[in-house]
C-alpha cells in the first residue's frame, strides 16, 4: 500500500472526522490524541446527552462539539454526525467510536482506497482470524454473535465481509448526499440500513482489518 504522507500530499483530500459520543469521558482524550492531524480537516463529536465529562473533555481538546440535550440514540447521533460533516464539503467523512477501542491512527489506510477510487464505503473490521479477536479482548459471546449475524447479513446483501457492526468505517462524500440517512433508524439498525441502501445505488463496499481492544472503560455506545 502506498505511504499515507505521500497520497495526501498528492490529492489533499478533506477528510472530516466524526465522533458519536455516549459516556466516554474514559477514552475520548486517547481516541483523539491518537487521530492523525495532519490529514483531517476537522473533528466533530456528536454527544447523545452524556451523563458525564465528555464535553468537558472533547473542549479541552479543541474539539468541534455538537451537543444533544435529549437522547437520539446510536442512529439519531449518527445523522448529527453526517449532517455536520457535510456542512463541510468535505471528501471523505470517517466514523469512529471515541471508545478507543479501534486503531485511530490507521484513518489515512480507511480512507486511501477511496481516495483513490477504489471504494465509496471502506470498513475497519476487528474480525480478523479468532484467535487474533478474542486475544485482543473481545468477549466470546460478542465473538460468535457478531460472526453469526454477519453469515445472515452476507446471505441477504450478496457480499462476504468480516463484520457490519465496526465503530470505525469512512464514506465518500457523495455515498452520504445520496443514500437517505436521515430517514434510517434512530438505534443500533442504523449500520445496516445505510450499507443497503448504498448497495442499492450500487456503491462498492470493502474492508481493511483494523486491530480492536476491549477493557471496561470503553464507552456503552456499541451494541455489537
């Protein structure tokens, strides 16, 4: 794969990172920090009514907040999400949960592939082989869980993914101004129904393994 410095240099994409944040005042700093500033255009975290600091948190860091008083759910904070972003023109827009579960420093590796064309919807699994997933903590009920429902979710869409339920997966621009998200689920069906849709204008859908950690300290955003 290319070196993420220099395909940035070359077409200077604008990539704009959004945050959907449930109590995450343990693991948003981190998240953050380990963002690759250089290549984003901005931050934006969407807070579903926090029972904590997160907010205090996410401005310390000089991150752009967008703050629901009420509850939307997992789906209701992602339209806030891609409603902002697109308020920036941007080219690419990335998803990830600031549960610090996920690898943040690998958003120049989501995003390359469309970037470059190849991909409209680019997905950071964790479903790499067993071993790998339940070593680096993933519990064996959310294990064998996430792996049964995407054998049914493969059968229905025609595809062969690893996993539909990542916290951390990048759009083009064009993907959100034309499916109708706004429109899907204010819960956690949400994921699905923006991947179908986009199927259904014929948007190409692919994947990257991403390592996963899980600890208690995670935020209670994932359902999956």
């Amino acid at each position: 794969m290319k070196d993420s410095n220099t395909l940035w240099d070359k077409k200077k994409p604008k990539i704009v990172v959004v945050m959907p944040a449930y109590n995450a005042q343990e693991t948003v700093k981190a998240t953050y920090n380990d963002l690759p500033k250089d290549i984003i255009h901005e931050v934006i975290l969407v807070d579903d009514a926090s029972k904590d600091k997160t907010i205090d948190i996410a401005k310390n860091l000089g991150i752009t907040i967008y703050n629901h008083t009420d509850n939307k759910g997992y789906g209701g904070n992602q339209k806030t999400c891609y409603d902002q972003a697109l308020k920036r023109k941007p080219d690419v827009v990335v998803m990830v949960h600031p549960d610090y579960q996920y690898d943040a420093k690998l958003v120049g590796v989501l995003c390359e592939p469309i970037v470059n064309g190849r991909a409209d919807i680019m997905l950071g699994s964790r479903i790499q082989t067993r071993h790998q997933v339940l070593a680096g903590g993933m519990p064996r009920w959310k294990y064998f869980a996430n792996r049964f429902l995407t054998l049914i979710e493969n059968l229905a869409m025609g595809l062969n993914l690893s996993e539909y339920h990542t916290g951390f997966r990048a759009y083009s621009a064009k993907v959100l101004k034309t499916v109708p998200y706004r429109k899907f689920s204010d819960d956690f069906v949400f994921d699905q129904q923006i991947l179908i849709s986009a199927l259904s204008f014929q948007f190409n859908i692919s994947e990257i393994p991403v390592p996963c950690k899980y600890f208690k300290e995670a935020s209670s955003i994932n359902f999956i």
